[in-house]
C-alpha cells in the first residue's frame, strides 16, 4: 500500500514578485514595438522612441528592484521573483545593446 503524504505550507507568491513580472513583460514588449518600428521606418526613428526607451529602462529598473525585494522575504515562493528578475535584466541588456548600436 502506498502512504499518501501531504505537505501544508503557509507559503504565497509575493506581490513584488509578480509586480515584476508585469513590469518585466511591458519593459521587454516595448523594446520589442521599438525595434520592430525602428526596421520599419528604416532607422529613421524620432526622440519620442528615445524617451519610450528610456521608459522601458526605468520599468526594468523598478521591476529588478521588486524582484530583488521578492527574493528576500521569508516564508514566500521564489518562482516569480526570478523570472522577473531575468526578465527585467533582458529588457536593461536589451536597452544598452540598443544605445550601443545607436551611438
């Protein structure tokens, strides 16, 4: 016979964590639109994608903040935290390519 064993857990998806998430996809989704725009128009870009971006930027920075706070607390799964912390470095590895090749 097999013994069935539970494990209760009082432990719950952090807040920060999922707020990191969401920022991670909207700072990785803009980029995705400006490059996919900037190709479109043939590099001829205006300064309002410069200032898209560095939205996008500071999204990525706040989601990488929340997610670094995420991963701190106690007693709280850590699945979220880290995929909005490896979301949120995409998007800012995506915005210094972006200001490499613009330069």
């Amino acid at each position: 016979m097999v013994k069935k064993s539970y494990i209760f857990t009082n432990k719950k998806n952090p807040l920060t964590g999922i707020m990191a998430v969401i920022l991670g996809v909207i700072a990785n989704g803009v980029m995705l639109l400006l490059v996919y725009f900037s190709f479109a128009q043939s590099g001829e870009i205006s300064v309002r994608f410069g200032e898209l971006m560095t939205m996008a930027a500071i999204f990525a920075f706040v989601g990488l903040a929340l997610a670094a706070v995420g991963l701190i607390k106690k007693e709280k799964y850590r699945l979220f935290p880290l995929i909005g912390m490896v979301m949120n470095t995409i998007a800012l590895a995506w915005t210094a390519v972006m200001i490499f090749l613009g330069s």
